[in-house]
C-alpha cells in the first residue's frame, strides 16, 4: 500500500475487484448508477471510461476491445505506476476479483462507499480550513457544506432496492395479481387499508409507491387522521412510520390513546390527559383500554427541522428497525410539509424549495415500495370566501405539490366556521341548526386521483377525543 493510500485510507482492492469482474464477464448493465468518477485512482478511472465506452459502441467488456479503446498515451501511465502495460493490468484484475454477476452491484456500491467516505475527508478538511478565517460566514459555510453532504448522501443511494425494469406483460401480470388478491381479501383493497370503509371503497387504500398528500386549514384534522389512520392500519399488521416536526410524541401517544379507548367507550378528551385532568378511575379505564397499543407497529420521529436528506435517513433507519422486528415500513407519514428544512439549494425560493421536496418524496415512495402520505397547510386565501371547502387552487406555494402527488385529499370541517359566525334572529337559528347537524362531520374530499375517481366522503369525527371513524349510512 501506498503512503497516499495509508494517509487517506484508500483501498484499491475495492476497485480492483469490480474492473475485473466487469473485464472477465460480468454485465456492466447490472450497474448503471458506476461512473468513473467515483473511482479514485487515475488508472481505474481511465479503465472504466474505456470499459463503458467499449459496452456502447461493441457490446463487449472484454480486454482486447477495452485495449483498443484506451488512450494512445496512457500505456506510459501504466509502466511509470505499476510496472506493467495497460493489457497486462486488465489481464491481473482478474486473479483480485471474486465477484460474480450476480454481486457486482455489491461491489459497485463499495465503490461508491470509499469515494463517499473520501470525498467526506476531503470536505471535512476545507470545512476546517475555511473555519481558520475570522471573516468566514458560518451560515454561508453551513449552506455550502449541507448542499455537499447532501449531493453525496445522493450519491450514497445509487442502486435501486427493487427491479425497475420490467415487460409490459410482467407489469399486466403485477397488475392482475394485486387484483387478485384484493378480490380475495374481499375488501377491493389494492393498498393498504385507512380503516374506514367509505375511503377505502373510494381510493382502494393508501396506495404503495405513491405519494399521497392531505391538505387542509389548521384546525380541520390533519393530525388528527393522519395518526388514527396510522393506527387503524397498524392494527391490520402494516407497518407505520410517523415523523412529526410539530408535536412531540407524548403529546400524539396522547392522542392515540384517546383514540383506542374510544372504541371501548371511554370518551376522554385528549387535551384532559395530557393536563392530566382525569380522575383515577378514568386512567385505569384508558390504561386497560390501551394496552395492547405498544405491540402495534407504529414508530414516531419526533423532531423539528428535518430537511428531506434527514427524512430520508430516519425512514431507512425505521426499515432497518422494521426489518429487525421481522417486519416491513408499509406507511410512512409526515406532519407536515411547511415545517421541512429546505436544502439551501435554492436560498429562499419558496416555489423551487417545495418542488424539490415533493419530487424527493415521491422518489422516495417509488423507491422504498412504500405509500408517503404528506400533510399540508393550505392558503389563508381561502378563509375569504363564502364556500371555505378546500378546492386544487388552495395549495401552498407551487403547483408541483399538484403534478407530483398521486392522490390529493382536502380535509373541511363546516362546524369549525359555524362556531365563530356572529348571527342573530332567524340566521341565529339557522345556525345553530347547521351547527348541531355538522358538529361531528368531518368531510374527506377527494380532489385528485391519479388512478381512481373523485369524490368526497362524509366520516364522523370526534376532535376532542382524535377519533375518525365510519360516517353514518342512511
């Protein structure tokens, strides 16, 4: 090994080993997220433009094509580095490598890995650098160095987690079989449920892969269904992740709580337990009611400021978590959109920051084979119109949030405006009238559908106590 590679900790091996095995057999379309720039070494580098360079023009990978394709001048290179031709190189890689086909992408990812851990090094110490000057801008610093661990944490991600190639006949046969399956189920559930009928029967489920998002006003329930859903589908064996940048976990255990003992006819307002104003007999009552929800696999993620390279990393923390319990991340939602950290990338553009966003989210869905359901605060404008039901054009800050989402859903309570309306004589009682129809109705409207039709569904609500459930059915 080299001084340079005891300094920096480079291993050669490393790319020795996927060279080779791309030169002796291995197909190198199994690895098209390898560039040669993540290769360190100058030699390797030169190798694998030759490499991709011979698989496009020739169709082949194998050293006399390569050969020909090398720079005329890079045969000195070799001899003054490693004593050998550039044919006698290619020709040792293939006593290093062990990698099979099948675990090159292994290999590659490896690759990437070295040049990642290297390139964090390499950073690190223009961070300290540029730290030594006493006119430096720490927050300019900040914002370069998060936009460079942000590119590289992209890069961290190359290789897909699933098959992303497939025949028409394969996606048809896909298709059919989750059909299937819903059919036999007996729910027309092609997504996981949201543990209400109407919606389900509307939507087929949260649907995996796509990115679902639920708008609405403050007040009007987002939270609110966002963690009985997240429960209900819990309790069908889906796993849940909930990353909450707003509220802290107590405060939605509280909720959730409240919520489950709801159905065992133990009505308390969510608001009493956190103040802790029950009385004993009501908390043991909560307690028996409750105590299987430690059992149900839901995660939360407490915590304020994530930007989208943060979420990522809790959401493949969480599967990592999942996996280990012998079980699988199914739903991940997030609580909610104007609370993610931009990136710095775009320093205050609010339509790009949010663009940016939503796309990494919907990647993420497609990527993870997960269903992403993001919650939204709408535009104040909205609050100045007679008819205050949330419609595509209430959305905040960027229409990419409409182009990206699959599914878009707006939350409207009337109750909530019928308790602050001023009135009197007739239109007093008219109002209290409206009020008391409309005091436990919470309306689930379907705006956008990517794969399904629109439409808006009556549930019963409970704000007091967080509990959604089935509407009444005349």
């Amino acid at each position: 090994m080299s001084a340079v590679a005891k300094e920096t900790g480079y291993v050669a091996e490393i790319e020795r080993q996927v060279l080779g095995a791309v030169l002796f057999g291995a197909d190198i379309r199994s690895v098209p997220f390898l560039r040669d720039e993540h290769f360190i070494a100058d030699l390797h580098i030169i190798l694998f433009r030759a490499i991709r360079a011979a698989h496009e023009q020739f169709g082949s990978t194998s050293v006399p094509v390569v050969a020909k394709l090398l720079p005329d001048d890079c045969d000195h290179a070799f001899r003054d580095k490693t004593g050998q031709s550039a044919v006698a190189y290619m020709a040792g890689l293939s006593s290093d490598t062990t990698l099979a086909g099948a675990s090159l992408p292994r290999g590659a990812r490896a690759v990437i890995a070295q040049w990642a851990r290297l390139k964090l090094g390499e950073l690190a110490g223009g961070i300290q650098a540029a730290t030594a000057d006493p006119h430096a801008d720490a927050t300019k610093l900040l914002q370069a160095a998060g936009s460079d661990f942000d590119a590289i944490a992209a890069e961290m991600r190359a290789g897909p987690r699933r098959k992303t190639r497939v025949s028409l006949a394969e996606a048809g046969s896909n298709a059919f079989a989750a059909a299937a399956e819903a059919r036999q189920r007996g729910s027309g559930l092609t997504g996981i449920s949201w543990g209400l009928v109407d919606v389900n029967r509307l939507t087929g489920g949260m649907q995996r892969r796509d990115l679902t998002l639920i708008g609405a006003r403050p007040s009007m329930g987002k939270t609110t269904i966002g963690l009985s859903t997240a429960i209900k589908a819990a309790k069908t064996g889906a796993g849940v992740g909930f990353i909450s940048l707003e509220m802290d976990a107590d405060k939605l255990a509280a909720r959730a709580t409240t919520d489950i003992a709801y159905d065992w006819g133990v009505k308390v307002p969510y608001a009493d337990l956190i103040k802790g104003n029950i009385e004993d007999s009501t908390l043991e009552s909560l307690k028996a009611a409750t105590q299987d929800m430690d059992r149900l696999p839901v995660m939360i993620e407490e915590q304020a400021g994530l930007s989208i390279s943060d979420i990522r990393v809790k959401t493949e923390l969480m599967m990592a978590e999942f996996e280990k319990r012998g079980a699988a991340l199914d739903v991940l939602m997030i609580d909610h959109l104007g609370l993610v950290k931009p990136s710095g990338r775009y320093a205050g553009n609010r339509v790009h920051e949010i663009s940016e966003m939503t796309a990494a989210l919907k990647g993420m869905a497609r990527e993870f084979g997960i269903a992403v359901i993001l919650l939204s605060q709408l535009n104040r404008a909205l609050e100045g119109r007679d008819n205050k039901r949330p419609q595509l054009s209430d959305l905040r800050d960027s229409g990419s949030i409409e182009q990206d989402a699959d599914t878009i859903i707006f939350l409207f309570r009337e109750a909530y405006y019928l308790e602050r309306e001023k009135a009197s004589g007739d239109k007093e009682t008219e109002r209290l009238e409206r009020l008391t129809d409309a005091t436990n109705k919470l309306e689930f409207i379907v705006a956008k559908q990517r794969n399904g039709p629109l439409g808006t569904v009556e549930l019963f609500a409970d704000m007091a106590c967080a509990a959604v459930r089935n509407g009444a059915r005349t």
